[in-house]
C-alpha cells in the first residue's frame, strides 16, 4: 500500500500539528509495510493523508480525489484561530469557507477529539459520518520516565539547568499567544514567587501571531522566577519534563494538547484550565480550574501535601498508558484499510 502524507509543518517547528506529523510518520514506519511519501504532488498513492491545509494540500486533494483515499487530520477548526494568529475577525468568515471545502471534498475526516468533532458537525457542517475519531499518540521512546530513574534524572538536569533541587518548579509549554493563557500563566508567577516557573516555546509564525507585541512585552517584563526558554528541539523536551515538578496549561482552547501526554510521561501533576475537551481525551487524570484563585490553592497543595502530589503522578503515568502505539496504529490500519476497499 503507497500512502503520500502532506505537511509543511516541518516549516514552523514549536507547534502542535508538527509533533503530530512527526509522530504519524514514526507510528507508519514502525508498525506498517507501506511504501511512505511525503508531499508529493503527483504520483499514484492509495492513500492521501493530509495534515496541513495550505494551497499545495488542496490542489494535491483534487488531483488525487477520484483514485486516492483521501484523509485529512482536523487540526484545525475554527475556534483554534482566535487568540493564535492576527486579525482573526477580517479574514475568519473567508478562511471558514475554505476549511469547509478542504473536510468536505476528503473521504474521512480524523477529528482529534469528541469536542473536535462535535464542532466539526455543529459550525462546519461537516457529514457525521464522514468523521471519526482518532486521538493522537504520544511516543514512549521520547517522552517516558519511569518512577525510579525520575529524582536520578531531576537532580542532574536541576543541576544542568541552573535550579536547586528544592525549587518547586511549574512547566508550561505550547506556542506563546493569547489562547494558550500565557498571561495567567505570567501572573500566577507574578503571585507565586516562592515557587519557579518555566514556559518552553515561542512565537513560530512571528509577528502574524495575535497579541504579538504583548506577548512581547510580558517576554520582555517577566518576574525573576518565570523564564522563556523559547523553542527548543524535541528531542530536549524531556529534559524540561524531567526537571519539572508539575505540568500547568491555562489554554483558553484546545482540540486536543499533545503536550499534555508528554508530560505525563515524566509523571508530572496535570494542571488545566477547566475545559471540555479534556474531560474525554484525559478522563480523571488531571486538575482543573477556573481562575487564578483555583490554579494558586492546587499549585500549593500539590507542593505541601506529598499524599496529594503522588495521587496525581500515578494518574499521569496512568493517562500516559492509555494512549498505546500499538492501539493506535490498529485503528488507523482499520480506517485506511477500509477505505481503500471502498474506492475500489
């Protein structure tokens, strides 16, 4: 089976949709015997897998469309836009359209999450049955652990990385704009300055970023306890799971949170924002709040009661099983299997 997968994510590294290529391609070339491409434009492929929406990707899903099984990961919906890149409310309504007509010309829409699919349906009007469901992996070869190499390993990175061992140290991670909270984020470390705070990512799309120039601005001002590490390789990433004590993400939205699992893998406490989205994807393995009030009394209990913090590094390392490579690639076989079937 020949399968073309599309992307120029590669293009702006620090963002979501570029680990999940990365980690599509590494699920293919471990588990499957199919012939692997990528971003080709013209050529006979069984499969079409689309994960960036750019012009190439579209015109690539016409030419292929009669013969190819085409798939496109739903990375994207509109709500994902506001608060990521600039001027959002002149140019939305257009780039609606033509989001509707990329899900809608493809054979299977693979939408991240439940919440991602509900929208799907209800403001892109995408077909039911046109959607499934396929949540993104998390590699353990990258990003796991285990409990009794964790205080090993924390010790010499605090040590690498210039933090005592007895700092209590809070992660964040994602790309810097509004929607991921960033500026909760800079206040709870403004209010929390007997504790450190860490953020791991920038701004890949520069100044079409929305909130640029404040983002700027709160890089530029930050408390001596919070820094901005900026985007660093993935591969590095585990030295900051490694060295953290809790993982903290206030996104305003989100179709999934890859880094989410990632950190899990290091068995860091999960801090949310009290989203939707999650309650599904990661059931009852994090905390969640709804202010800065709620994020400042979890933060200090996590770090004074040592019964509470161990509960939740258990239930992350529990999130982190659940989502299996091997599971996973079952499930994608079976879509693409049983679509190739069809168009025959």
């Amino acid at each position: 089976m020949k399968i073309n997968i599309l992307s120029i994510a590669h293009k702006y590294p620090g963002q979501g949709v570029y680990s999940a290529t990365e980690d599509h391609m590494y699920l293919l070339e471990k588990y499957s015997d199919y012939e692997i491409y990528q971003n080709k434009l013209f050529g006979k492929y069984d499969i079409l897998h689309i994960h960036t929406i750019n012009p190439k990707s579209f015109f690539s899903l016409l030419f292929h469309k009669k013969e190819s099984f085409c798939v496109i990961s739903a990375h994207i919906v509109p709500n994902s836009l506001k608060g990521s890149l600039k001027l959002n409310r002149f140019w939305l309504f257009l780039f609606r359209i033509y989001l509707w007509s990329f899900y809608k010309i493809s054979d299977v829409v693979l939408a991240v999450s439940e919440e991602t699919r509900e929208e799907l349906i209800n403001d892109l009007k995408i077909e039911p049955e046109k959607i499934k469901v396929f949540r993104n992996i998390v590699r353990k070869d990258l990003f796991y652990t285990s409990q009794k190499d964790k205080e090993s390993k924390k010790k010499f990175l605090r040590k690498k990385y210039g933090y005592s061992v007895n700092d209590f140290v809070v992660l964040g991670a994602g790309q810097i704009q509004p929607r991921k909270g960033i500026r909760d984020f800079f206040e709870m470390a403004s209010e929390l300055k007997e504790m450190k705070f860490i953020w791991v990512g920038g701004m890949p799309f520069q100044k079409m970023t929305d909130g640029y120039e404040e983002m700027n601005e709160l890089i530029n001002n930050a408390p001596s306890n919070l820094f901005f590490a900026g985007i660093v390789n993935r591969e590095k990433m585990i030295d900051f799971y490694n060295m953290a004590d809790i993982f903290f993400l206030p996104s305003l939205q989100e179709t999934f949170g890859l880094v989410v699992l990632e950190a899990a893998g290091s068995g860091l406490p999960i801090v949310l924002r009290d989203l939707e989205v999650y309650k599904k994807i990661f059931n009852s393995c994090y905390l969640s709040g709804t202010s800065i009030q709620d994020f400042m009394l979890i933060f200090r209990k996590l770090k004074n009661d040592i019964n509470f913090y161990k509960e939740y590094e258990s239930k992350s390392y529990k999130l982190f099983d659940m989502y299996n490579e091997e599971k996973a690639f079952r499930e994608l076989k079976k879509i693409y299997e049983e679509g190739v079937n069809s168009k025959k």
